[in-house]
C-alpha cells in the first residue's frame, strides 16, 4: 500500500473494498418454481393450502420440535406465544435489554409487564446468573433472546424456569439453524418464535413461526393465530381471543426453497466468521466475542465484536462506522438499551392505555450496566457478508486495520 493509499477514503484516500459485495436476498429457480406452483394452483390462502403445513413440518423437524404453526412475521409469533401461554394482564415476563423492540414490545401488547435483565459482555444475551433477583411471584415467563444467531446459556435460564415453575419463551428471530450442545434452539424451552423478515438468516420479506415439542400448547398456539378457532371446531366457532396470524402461501413456498440452502449457508458464515474472528483480534481495539463451548452451532445472523476507542487514538465509535463504511464495509451500531425508547418512558409516565394491575416499574430508573456499555461500544456486521469468501474477510480486516493504523 503507498503512502497515499493508507490516507483513509474518508479523508479522500482509497477505498478499501471496492467490488460489490455478495446480493441478498440469495434465491434461483427454486423460488420460482415454487411460487409458480402456488399462482397455478389458484390456493394462495393456507386454509385448505399445501405449502404452509408442508413448511410448518419441514422447518419444526429441522428445529428439533414436534410441532409448528406458521404467523405472519417474528412480532406476532411473540405475541401469539404468550397469548397461547394465558400471560396477560399483571403478570411479568424477563426480557433482556438489549435485543429488537418486539421481544418487549410483545409483552406489553398483551397487557403483561416487561422486567429488563442485564446481559453477558461475552455473548450479549441473558446474563441467568442475574435473572434470579428479577424474579417476583407476578413473574410467569423468561423470553432469552439468541442474538445475532448465538444461542443463550439455555442450562442457566431453564435451571432458573425450573425453580420457580416458569415458561420458557426462546426469542429465536435471529437464530436460524443455532444449536446449544447439539441441540438446535427454538424448542429446548417452553416454545421459540422465530422470524423469516427480509434481514434474516431464512427469508420471505416477512413471516414468522412458532414451534414446541408440547401438543397441548401447540394447540393454543394454533387457535390464537387462527381467530380462536379450534382444531375441531366449526369455521365460526370461536373459543379464545385470537386473531388473524396466518401466513400466507406464498411466503412459505419460498420458505420452503431457502431452507434447501440453509445448512450451507450456516457452514459459510460459520467458516467465515472463524477467519474474521482470527484476524480482527490481532488489531489493537478490537475485542471479538467469545463463544461458549456449549453452542455448537452459531448462526451469526451478525457478525458483532467491540470497539475499544483506546486502541484508535480515542476516537469515537461513531466516527470509527463512518470511515469503515467509507471504507467499503458496510457496518452499524445496532440497539440502544430497550428501556430507554420512548414506548417505555411513557409507560412509566401513565400515557396510553396500560394495564393498571401489574407492578410499577419506573423505566427511567432501569440501569443494566453491561446492556449499557455494549450499546456504547457495539459493532454490526451483516450476515450476507459472510456468505462471500476468504478474501472477502481479509477486505474487512484490511479495512478495520487500516483504520487503526491512521489513528492509533
């Protein structure tokens, strides 16, 4: 590199990356095919369809579970998931903090009450050794969150659910082929949601699922995402408050195409992501997470690692995303802690029609210190980069190393 291909592209040097890098989402005559069949067959409604329960079956057995129902994206499967679990008005569910605005959001949407609980530095999932303290005798539910595609310490949450007779809802949007001691996530707990939305790791632009190795709560599920109906019931018989969450037949035909790729798509993040993770840490500044032994498969849905101002002459993160993304790395700062958006701080100020039976929790007073830092610090790479190949880790590297060679 000569000396004036080291002046950073944000200060008017060469990009590093200049080839585009590899398209999502990835699709071919499959999808084609599928969604052909599906105009054909003039049965584009599941009621009475083929590709929705075809979908509902092949993606439970890949999952590890007996049953699945379908939804119209990863926020309903949340909600039909407490719904069919009876949490609602007074009780309280433990939800991290640092995760997309559903897996809270869901929780208030059935009247019920969120209870935030800090996170691991290492993982940024649940931290179970802190959930014990958050537990009260209005607690019905622990949602642990695999974010960006690594399973969270399943034995921790489910040895804390045991103890104080509580569902175990896992939040497994992100986590798409993810496995905890060989087991893959979504039905280790209670139940898992997952979602197919534009972004994740198995795309139909949106959708969800619910999936559980229970009939009995597979049966609820069914019913709220089904307008309260019944198995066998009458089309207007209706038994619970339910609603309409059905999926469409479109969306699971090309469901059912994506998930032919899905297996070799995780090989390639995961071989991926182990050369990045070799190169990034030997860059001062930069701390790459650390993975539990006990995740046998993670799906990296993102690839996220820290950023150390210290190790970059004290430049902010903020201006360390812009000359990577300049760069050509496209790379974000990810979540703010939930308790800080403004749904919550209203909450906590009485506007909009909460339920007034559950605890009050004063959200502005909520302080999860690692949640905190991880936010302030936090670094998003996006799954598609790591479909690509070895050269395609060394441009990201080149480009992080690059910058800290200009300002550290």
């Amino acid at each position: 590199m000569t000396m004036t291909d080291s002046r950073l592209a944000v200060d008017g040097g060469r990009k590093t990356r200049e080839k585009p890098w590899r398209e999502w989402p990835v699709y071919d005559e499959r999808e084609e095919r599928a969604l052909l069949e599906v105009l054909h067959s003039g049965q584009w409604w599941s009621v009475g369809g083929k590709k929705v329960p075809e979908f509902e079956e092949a993606f439970a057995r890949f999952h590890d579970a007996k049953y699945g129902i379908c939804v119209t994206n990863g926020t309903a499967a949340l909600e039909v998931a407490l719904r069919a679990l009876g949490i609602g008005c007074g009780d309280e569910v433990i939800v991290p903090p640092y995760t997309f605005i559903a897996t809270a959001s869901s929780v208030l949407a059935v009247s019920a009450t969120p209870v935030f609980v800090d996170i691991e530095p290492h993982s940024l999932n649940i931290d179970p050794k802190a959930i014990e303290a958050a537990i009260t005798p209005r607690t019905k539910a622990i949602i642990p969150v695999h974010i960006a595609g690594c399973p969270a310490d399943m034995d921790g949450v489910l040895e804390a659910a045991r103890k104080h007779n509580l569902f175990v809802i896992e939040d497994a949007a992100q986590a798409h082929a993810a496995a905890w001691k060989g087991r893959r996530v979504g039905a280790i707990g209670d139940v898992g949601t997952f979602s197919f939305q534009a972004s994740k790791n198995l795309n139909a632009g949106e959708g969800g699922i619910v999936i559980t190795n229970d009939e009995t709560i597979a049966d609820k599920v069914w019913s709220v995402h089904n307008v309260g109906r019944t198995r066998s019931g009458k089309w207007y018989e209706h038994h619970v408050l339910g609603g309409n969450f059905r999926m469409t037949e479109w969306q699971a035909a090309i469901l059912l195409a994506q998930l032919t790729r899905l297996e070799e798509q995780t090989a390639t993040r995961t071989a991926n992501a182990r050369c990045l993770t070799e190169q990034l840490s030997q860059i001062p500044g930069i701390l790459t997470l650390q993975t539990d032994s006990r995740v046998t498969t993670h799906a990296y849905h993102l690839y996220a690692f820290r950023y150390d101002p210290a190790g970059f002459g004290g430049r902010s993160r903020e201006e360390f995303l812009r000359a990577l993304n300049a760069e050509g790395v496209p790379a974000s700062s990810g979540y703010v802690p939930l308790y800080k958006e403004v749904v919550f701080q209203r909450k906590t100020a009485g506007q909009g029609a909460w339920c007034r039976a559950g605890r009050p929790i004063d959200y502005g007073a909520v302080n999860c210190p690692v949640c905190e830092q991880v936010c302030r610090d936090a670094v998003w790479l996006f799954q598609s980069l790591l479909l690509g190949d070895r050269e395609d880790m060394q441009d990201i590297a080149a480009a992080v190393q690059k910058i800290q060679k200009a300002w550290g």
